[in-house]
C-alpha cells in the first residue's frame, strides 16, 4: 500500500506562475483535470480595510479524484470550494472547469457551473417542496417533464439510500436523511464535479461515519470527481486520494498528501499504523501553522 | 451498513390544553348573555340604551328575513373583497420590488413609515369628494387599509429569504425570474398570508368606515338608519351581522394558509442538530 511519508516540502501540485490564463502544459492534460485553479486569490474589502483571505492558489484537481481540502477555520477552505463553485468572484487569478473558464468578461458561465453539483453544510432544502421535489428542482429549473423527473428522483433517492420518502417535507427527516437529499439534488442533472463544503460537520459522529461511507460508494458507483472542504483530519484522511492542507492568514495551499489505501475503504482502516501515523502528522503540521 | 437515521414521526398530538378553549368559550359568551340580561331586567334600563340579548336575536332574525338586509350585506362583502384584492396585488407587487432593490427601499420608506403613521381613516372624506358616495370611494378606502399590512409583510418576507436557499439558487445558475417564483414567492407565503390576515379585517373595516360617511347602501349606511331611527336593537343585530362578516373573513383567509402552506405549521421549520 502506497502510503506518501509526509513532508511540509512535499507538495505534489503544479505551482503555476500568477498567469491570468493555464500554462500550455495544464491546458494539454484538461482533458483529465477536473479543476483547474491559477493563482486564485481572494481579497475582502471590510471596514478595516482589505483583509487577504487567500494567497495565490494553484490546483489541478483530476478527473475522477476524490480531493479533500483540510485546514483550520479561517484557512479559506470554504472560500476556495465557493469560488470554485461560482458563487464568489476570485479577486484575481482563474478557474477552469473540464477545460472552460468560469468566469469570462466578469460573468458566470452557465456551461462551466452545470458541470458543478454543490453540497452545503445545512442541506438547504426547500421546505415547502417534498424531498421528490427538492431533488429534482434543478431538473425543473431545466424544464424537464415531470415524469423524468419522478423517474430520476427515485433513481437518484435509491442511489443516496431514502429510497420510499418521496412526498415527505424535508422538516420530517432526520439531518443524515437530508443531506443524502442534498447529495441527491446536486446529481440530479448528473455534473461531473461534486463540490461538498463541510457536508457532514452538522453530523453526529456515528452518523457521520455511516455518511463517509455512503460518500464513498456513492462516488465508486458515480465516478464523480469530489473536492471536499472538511476540518476532521479523520475524514479528510478516510476519503481522499489526497488531502490538500491548508494554512491561515492568509490562506494558502501548506501541504498535498497522497493517500494510498485501497478501495473501498472500511472503517477498520482508520486503525492501522499507516492511517494513524498520517494523521499524526497532519496534526502536528496543523497545530504548527494554526 | 444499515441506516442511522429514522424519520421523525410527526402526528399531531390533542392534548387537553389544546381542547380546552372550545370549552371555555362557549361557556364564557353564555356567561356575559346571560350577565347582560340580568343587568337590562334589573336595572330597567331604557331600551333605547341597552336592549335586551331576546330583542337583539329576534332584530337579527329580522335582518335575515329581509331581502333588503342581504343587499346591503352584498354591497359590504363586494366593497371589502375588492378593495382587498387592490391591497393585495399592489401590496405584494411593490412590497416584492421594494424588498428586493435595496436604493428603491431607501427612496420609499419615509415616505412608507409617514403614511403607516397618519390615521389612514382620516383620508376618507377625501375619498368621498374625490370618488363620490357611491362603492368606489369605499373600495378605495377598503384597498388603502389593506395594502400597508400587506406591503410590509411582503418586504419582510422577501427580506427574510434564508441565504443558504439563495446559494442553492446561484449554485444551480437560476435566472432572476427563476429564483423570484421558486424561492423568494414561496419563502414568502407565510409573511405575505399573515399580512392579508390583517389586510381583510382591514378591509372590512374600511369599508364600513366608508359607508357611514355617504351613499346609500351597505351594513355602514344600514347601521348610521338604524341609529337616526333610534332602533338600538336592530343597530346591535346589524353590529352582529359586521362582526360574523369579519369571522367569515379572516377563517377564509385561515383556510387559505392550510391550502397554500400546509408545509408551514408551526411544529415546523426547526432543525435538528
């Protein structure tokens, strides 16, 4: 088992110069590269001025990969996934999705973000559409005919396993079933990219578990590619092939670790020696650059 | 790996707490009736005053029989659905726009609070000159004092639109249109029901206001006869008549709220951890 000894040196990922466009050699591979990020940085303008929320960030997330951005609060994990998911603007720096900008001439491109399926840490569900409904609102929003849509949220409700809770309200499920309607809605129009910010953090532990699993087959049943914002070493260890480690202030890409275990992965796994010992490391980075 | 999750029953408990107002009330009005007859035989008290509760059921019965009654009933039922219905598409139309254009909120709301200030019933001679005494003046009327519950509740409702049900929006790149029918009108159901709740009664109100004033028809106008005939039993049985017309009303309004957001109840809406 293939199991990369970490080092805060180790860092994997392509630095591209700060080129507002990809260099010639991420633009060949796009075609197995996801996401691609160069130099994309955030500034907040706030009463006390400009706050740096992320420094210039490189990543190229492939097609496929189960990638999972790490950090303590205030790290700009969760700003990094928003950029990437659309919903804010980078103050410099570009994003391509499957080899399209997502943002050109200062507008999103629809193209770019159907290729995007977001998961939030509340589930966000409508609550006066019934779970049926709110998995397929994005098919609605594309005016497919309602049969489809009936067909593909009981496909989709199978998948994420609430298989039978068709025409509740969301208010009448339990948090874990929620965020598998999430999970749901956000493949409904089949993207190719899952895009998960802190999805299981409102979770109880065992539940959370359960979910890391669901997670897992879901995405070995999909192929999706998953980037994954989460502040649980365990989880980001459990479920990624690498584990993007972020530090604060301002944000920045600190480590990329392989993590080579095989798949699917059990829960048992996180009791071998070579799990723990990349957890151990995590840690002490993390309490390091905290 | 079986599920951990359940799904949370939701059935509807009856408690006694629950049951008790339809208990209390019945037995509560009968109490005051019956206070109010003691107090007429007691005191002897002229019946221009206080009639009697037998002479009040025997007028309202009266108003009933008479065909005329009904007409006026109708032109009161007609001026206040109406001058609702104004309230309400205005309301809603400029509450949505006001509480979606931040600088159009800005322009509007000295002018929005000065006139929620100003007693709206003191425009109502106005009215009469401007529109005449016939309906219109009254639906007028009626539609002013339905419109500002209805406004402010709509802005507040669109205002109140959960930011995490916006993101899904932007994420899934809904147009404005889209994200206005989807999100912002059904989020704001509830905000914009409890405003036409007010806004009928209003409505009502306002109506009546408006036919004390002037014309010839409606329970107003029939109210204003039966005092100037110093018919104090048949005033009471036409006060009656308002009053089960402002019921009818409002549990329309109640019945509504169950059609249209059976969703929203209030064991609803609160999150599990």
């Amino acid at each position: 088992m293939a199991v990369a000894c970490l080092k805060s040196t180790d860092i994997s990922v392509a630095r591209f110069s700060e080129h507002q466009t990809l260099p010639p050699a991420a633009r060949e591979a796009s075609t197995a590269t996801a996401i691609a990020l160069a130099g994309v940085e955030k500034w907040y303008e706030t009463n006390d001025g400009p706050v740096h929320a992320l420094a210039p960030v490189d990543i190229a997330v492939r097609s496929g990969e189960m990638m999972v951005l790490l950090g303590p609060s205030g790290c700009g994990k969760t700003t990094l996934l928003r950029m990437i998911g659309g919903l804010i603007r980078p103050s410099s720096g570009a994003i391509e999705i499957a080899g399209r900008p997502l943002w050109q001439n200062g507008a999103r491109q629809g193209e770019a973000v159907a290729d995007l399926g977001m998961v939030f840490q509340d589930a966000n569900l409508f609550p006066w559409l019934t779970i049926e409904d709110n998995i397929t609102l994005p098919l609605a929003l594309r005016k497919a005919p309602r049969p489809a849509r009936r067909a593909k949220a009981r496909d989709l409700m199978q998948l994420v396993g609430i298989a039978g809770f068709e025409k509740r309200w969301p208010r009448e499920l339990s948090g874990g079933m929620r965020q598998r309607a999430a999970i749901a809605r956000a493949l409904s129009y089949d993207p190719d990219i899952l895009l998960l910010d802190e999805p299981f953090g409102a979770l109880d532990a065992m539940t959370r578990d359960a979910m890391n699993l669901e997670l897992q087959r879901i995405w070995g049943e999909t192929g999706k590619t998953i980037l994954l914002v989460t502040h649980s070493i365990n989880e980001a260890v459990f479920l990624a092939d690498r584990v993007v480690l972020l530090s604060p202030r301002p944000g920045r890409i600190d480590t990329v670790i392989d993590v080579g275990f095989a798949r699917p992965r059990s829960l048992e796994v996180q009791a071998t020696p070579e799990f723990q010992q990349i957890v151990v490391a995590l840690r002490r980075r993390l309490t390091e650059i905290a | 790996m079986t599920l951990v999750d359940t799904a949370r029953p939701t059935a509807k408990r009856f408690d006694r707490r629950s049951l008790l107002p339809w208990i209390t009330t019945p037995l509560l009005v009968a109490l005051l009736i019956w206070l109010w007859q003691a107090y007429v035989r007691g005191s002897h008290i002229s019946a221009f005053i206080l009639p009697s509760p037998e002479a009040v059921w025997s007028a309202w019965l009266d108003l009933l029989a008479s065909p005329r009654a009904w007409e006026h009933a109708a032109t009161t039922v007609y001026e206040t659905v109406i001058g609702f219905a104004w309230g309400l598409v205005i309301g809603v139309g400029l509450g949505v726009l006001i509480g979606r254009i931040a600088w159009l909120e800005k322009t509007l709301n000295p002018f929005i609070v000065a006139i929620q200030v100003v007693p709206k019933v003191a425009f109502v001679p106005l009215f009469v000159v401007w529109f005449g005494f016939g309906v219109t003046s009254k639906v007028i009327v009626s539609a002013v004092l339905a419109f500002f519950p209805i406004l402010t509740n709509t802005v507040l409702g669109v205002k109140s639109v959960d930011i995490g049900h916006r993101d899904v929006m932007t994420s899934l790149n809904a147009s404005r249109f889209a994200v206005f029918r989807r999100l912002e009108l059904p989020s704001s159901l509830p905000y914009i029901i409890t405003g036409m709740e007010v806004g009928i009664v209003l409505a009502l109100i306002g109506a009546i206001v408006g036919e004390y004033l002037g014309g010839n028809s409606g329970l107003g106008y029939l109210l204003i006869a039966r005092m100037n005939a110093f018919e104090t039993d048949g005033l009471f049985a036409v006060m009656l008549q308002m009053t089960i017309l402002g019921f009818i009303f409002y549990f329309g309004i109640g019945l509504l709220r169950r059609l249209l957001i059976p969703w929203h109840s209030s064991a609803g809406l609160e999150r599990e951890p």
